[in-house]
C-alpha cells in the first residue's frame, strides 16, 4: 500500500458514516421523493459536464423554485444557468427532457425507469433515449437516486484519483463507450480489493478532492 492509498483509508474511516447518510439520502429519493424532485435530478446530471456541480445544483434549486424547471421556455431557463458552461444547449436540453419524461404536464421518472433490473440496464436505456446523457450522465443520475451504486461517475475528479492510486495510467484524451466500461470495470475490481464499495469510493475521491460529500 502507497502512501496515497493510506492517506484515503485514513480519511475513509473518519467520513465513512457521512457517506453512508448520503447514500441513504439517495435511496430514500427513489423510495419517498416525488416525481418533481427525481426530475430536478435527471436535469441536474444534464447541467454537470464541465461545470461545478455547486453551481448546477443551485440553478436547479432556483428553477424549482420559480416553477421554470417545469414549465419554462429555452429563454426563461437561461437567466438560471449563469456561471453553467454551454447554457444555450443545455436550456434547450431541459426542455427536451421534459417533452420525454412528462406526461400530462407532470414528471414520470419512475415510469421511466423502473422496469430495468438493474441500474446497468437503466443505464443503457437512459444514454439511447435522453439527449444530453452519456455514461457518465446517466451513471449520475441513477446513483443520486440510489438505483446505481455500483456504476461509476468518470468525471475529472474521479479520473484525476484513479490514476493517483494506480487503476488506470494516464487520464483518456478522449472517454468512448467502450473506454468507460473498461476503466469501470478497473475501478470496481478495486473496490473489491480496497473493501470500499463503488458508491463509497466515487464519494470519497470526491471529498478528497473537493472537501465535501456532496452528490
């Protein structure tokens, strides 16, 4: 064991049951959470890529607020998406998701996905249908409402950390399907070795990097 790999074993055991709360937090989302805020998630994941999860999470917060999240237009979303990169696409992306995901003017979220056995096959589904999700997005997603705790979010963080602690080499130029599920399978064989599960590793790395246990 590495000095690098010690140091977040130590800091494991000090926020372990911070991390389980949060875990718990997600899973209770999906049993008791209402559609709007499962949908208010599904919209977070389509803000992230590129931009600080704070900063996305509070424009979500605010959309809610307003009702914009539900039932603005590409132009009242953009006014909440200050500091989120790439805003004009992802207002538009919204808007998209919830011609996909509302029926009668209400989220279904849970219609959408609860026929999958499991979070992989969620996965799969939600990268084909939702414009906007990647494998990282997606991933995301159902980890934020408990249904992907064994699926891997490869942001730059977690890739930064994963090349620190040995599992992959250099960070990818470029994270193709088949890349993705490669380097998952490589971060979930070290968690099976380490004994720290996969939703618990993507948090730790995480507050290793950013100082908080966020989502």
């Amino acid at each position: 064991m590495d000095d690098y790999e010690a140091e977040l074993l130590s800091i494991y055991d000090e926020i372990k049951d911070m991390i389980n709360s949060r875990i718990e937090e997600f899973k209770n989302l999906w049993k008791k959470g209402s559609e709007e805020r499962l949908f208010a998630e599904m919209a977070f994941c389509l803000l992230t890529p590129q931009s600080k999860a704070r900063i996305c999470w509070t424009a979500v917060e605010n959309m809610m607020d307003s009702g914009v999240l539900f039932t603005g237009t590409v132009d009242e979303i953009l006014p909440f998406l200050s500091g989120v990169r790439f805003k004009y696409t992802k207002a538009r992306r919204i808007v998209m998701l919830r011609e996909r995901v509302f029926e009668n003017g209400v989220p279904t979220v849970r219609k959408l996905i609860s026929n999958f056995s499991d979070g992989f096959e969620a996965r799969k589904y939600l990268v084909k249908t939702i414009n906007g999700y990647g494998y990282k997005e997606a991933s995301h997603f159902l980890r934020n409402i408990g249904l992907g705790l064994e699926l891997a979010i490869l942001d730059r963080h977690i890739l930064k950390n994963l090349v620190k602690i040995g599992v992959i080499k250099e960070i990818p130029r470029t994270l193709s399907p088949k890349k993705y599920l490669h380097i998952e399978n490589l971060m979930s064989d070290y968690s099976r070795n380490v004994g720290i599960p996969m939703a618990h590793l993507d948090l730790l790395l995480w507050y290793h990097e950013t100082g908080e246990v966020f989502k």
